[in-house]
C-alpha cells in the first residue's frame, strides 16, 4: 500500500493512495510453508554458489 503518513488524533496514521499488489499473505499455514521452502531452496542454491566462488564449502 502507497499513500501518505499524515498526522492524526495525537499520532500517526496512513492515508493509503494505491494499492500495490504482489505482497498477499497467503490464507492457510501450508501455503505459508509451500512458498517459504520455494524461497530456501533458491537461497540456499546461491548460497552454495557464492560460498564455491570463495573457496569454501
């Protein structure tokens, strides 16, 4: 979400603009963990990667 921090009732509020899409939470626990473990492995992939582009294992 885009907009403006405004000042309101002693504190801060947002004052959305624009919805930006692409950040959804996913509903249930399982879609949580399905996109979470797509996001090691790719990690964990480069990892590997850089740490063989440094001489180390």
């Amino acid at each position: 979400m885009r907009g403006a921090l405004v000042e309101a009732d002693g504190g801060w509020a947002l004052q959305p603009r624009k919805l930006v899409g692409g950040f959804e939470v996913p509903e249930t626990q399982v879609a949580i963990l399905r996109e979470n473990f797509k996001k090691v492995m790719r990690y964990r992939k480069t990892a590997k990667r850089e740490l063989a582009k440094r001489g180390r294992t």
